[in-house]
C-alpha cells in the first residue's frame, strides 16, 4: 500500500508534541518505508508471500536499516523509501532467528539522522510511548505499554521479554517504538489477539532492541549470529486447555521425515511431560544444538508414538542473503 493511499493515524492518537522530549517531524525521518521481493521458490514463498511491505529504522548514518526479519527473509531486493518521497535499493544483510529482526544495507546513501538505541530493559509497564511507521507524524501513534512477558508463537519461536503495547498500530511490521526521548526501544512485530470471543481486542507485540545488542556485529558481517542454531522440528503448533496439538508439518521437514502427522498430540520431550508451548521449546532447545536427536512421545488417537526426531538448522531450508 503505497504511502498516499494508507489511512492515517487520527489526529486524536497522534502523540502530542508537549508529551514528549524530541521533536517528532526530523525524528521520524529514520522511519523508511521497505518493500522486498522473494523468489517464488523461496522455503517462506508460500506462507509470507513473494512481495512484503513494512517499515525500517536507520540505525546507522552508512545505511544500516533494522526492521522485523520476516519481512526481508530470502529477499532478493529491497526498497526503502525515505520521508520525502525517494527510493533507495538495498539487500538482505543478517536475520536472526531467535530474536527475529532483519537487517537491510542501503545501497546508496539516506539523508536522514539515524535513531539512537534506549533500553527496553528500563521501560516500566503503564509507560508511554510513541510507534510510528513510515509517513511521518501522521503515522504516529501514542501509546502505552501494558505488559513485558514472554511470547511463544506457534511456529518454533520465542521471545522472552516481550512488549506489548495498546492501542495496536494499524501498520505494525517493522514500525519503530520510541520512548519520550526518541530512542528506539523496539520494533513492531506482531498484533496479538487479546480478551474474548464476545469482547476481542488487540495488542501489538514489539522485540526489545536490547536482544538485538549480542547479535549486531554478526548480523553485520556474517549474515547470521554467532552462536549455535537451535534444533529446529518444522512444527506448526496450537496450545488449548488439553496442551500441545500439530496443526501441521512443513513438508520434508525434520518432524515429517520421523513421521509426526498434522493432529497428533504432544506428549512430552523424552521422559519430560509437555505442558504448553513454552515448556515444550525449552525441553526441545535444552537438549543441544541443531542437529540433536529429540525424542517426542506423541498421541495419535488411542495410540501413543515414540520418535526421534533428527532436528536441523532452519537456516538451511532458507536461501541465504548475499552478502556485499
């Protein structure tokens, strides 16, 4: 959606400039528009699709760009598009699993301040803040932060110390979330489904920029974080009131090669019970690096299934950036 064509925060929801310690207009210059292309034959073609669009942060004056890294992961080409209007190219430099950001090299050069990193680690629930994606003031939205807990989502990935921020932005992906200083304390990533079926409401969910700290220099010069991979299953899960549940396998993935069916129930990790989500990655991820063998105990009906699972680097279903 291009940036004339997206509806506009109401006035109203705009933060006002007396509430806040940094002028908002030059600021908000760091915050890019990003466009990137996937192959179509690309491992994440067919879930996120071949064109994505979000926002980006400068966070370097040589063109270092951060955003969310499932907007950019496999990319064969970036765009970024500053505040007035101009297109950069740019390429897919690094993007970690673990913490999920991205990051983008511009290829050519952004007139722009580039933000400063905060702590998110300070924040305190109830705090305001600011969360802007591409567009300036007028896609600048105040608000606050309601809660620092973990997140686990369904597709093998976890955050420990999440943000999440209320009211939700409507542009969330790779928007910049700016305490009243203007420092960048995180970066939008998800909106989250919140309260009942009656009476639902949204969150966003925000990674802290202080997980992105370990990792930068790697992401900067090797394309990936140093550390070792965590087993990765290829395992769509669902977490209700009787525990873990496979919505579904990846195709030629780890756990569909050991013969893990979509509706199996997960029973424990080796001798460990499962109980949720979390608990489950944990015992998954404590028994070693990728390419470890896990033993899963699965229901299948009446039955119940002893695997082993030989788990791999997600890293090597993916096509890799190139790097510059």
């Amino acid at each position: 959606m291009s940036r004339s064509t997206r509806p506009a925060i109401p006035r109203d929801e705009r933060p006002r400039q007396e509430e806040i310690d940094f002028p908002l207009e030059p600021t908000l210059d760091a915050v890019l528009g990003l466009k990137a292309l996937i192959p179509e034959d690309a491992f994440t073609a067919e879930t996120l699709g071949t064109e994505r669009e979000g926002s980006g942060v400068l966070i370097h004056e040589n063109g270092l760009v951060l955003t969310v890294g499932y907007l950019v992961c496999e990319a064969s080409r970036v765009w970024l598009t500053t505040s007035r209007g101009e297109v950069v190219s740019g390429h897919l430099l690094g993007y970690d699993f673990e913490t999920g950001f991205g990051l983008v090299q511009a290829e050519a050069p952004i007139e722009a301040p580039p933000l400063e990193f905060g702590r998110a680690a300070d924040l305190r629930v109830g705090e305001s803040l600011v969360m802007a994606a591409h567009g300036g003031p007028a896609m600048a939205l105040r608000t606050v932060l309601l809660a620092r807990r973990e997140f686990a989502g369904y597709w093998e990935y976890l955050v420990e110390d999440a943000l999440f921020l209320a009211p939700p932005h409507p542009l969330w992906g790779g928007a910049a979330c700016l305490d009243k200083r203007g420092l960048l304390v995180g970066i939008g990533s998800l909106q989250v489904r919140t309260g009942t079926e009656q009476r639902p409401d949204s969150l966003n969910m925000a990674l802290p920029v202080d997980l992105l700290q370990p990792v930068l220099d790697d992401l900067v010069t090797r394309g990936r974080a140093r550390r070792p991979a965590r087993p990765w299953l290829g395992l769509y899960l669902l977490e209700d009131e009787e525990g873990l549940a496979v919505l579904n396998t990846v195709p030629g993935g780890p756990a569909a090669r050991a013969g893990v069916e979509a509706g199996d129930r997960i029973v424990s990790v080796g001798e460990l019970p499962v109980c949720d989500l979390s608990d489950f990655y944990h015992l998954v991820w404590e028994l070693g690096p990728a390419g470890t063998l896990v033993p899963l105990t699965v229901r299948r009906g009446e039955e119940r299934l002893s695997l082993e699972i030989e788990s791999a680097d997600r890293a090597d279903y993916l096509k890799r950036p190139s790097l510059h």
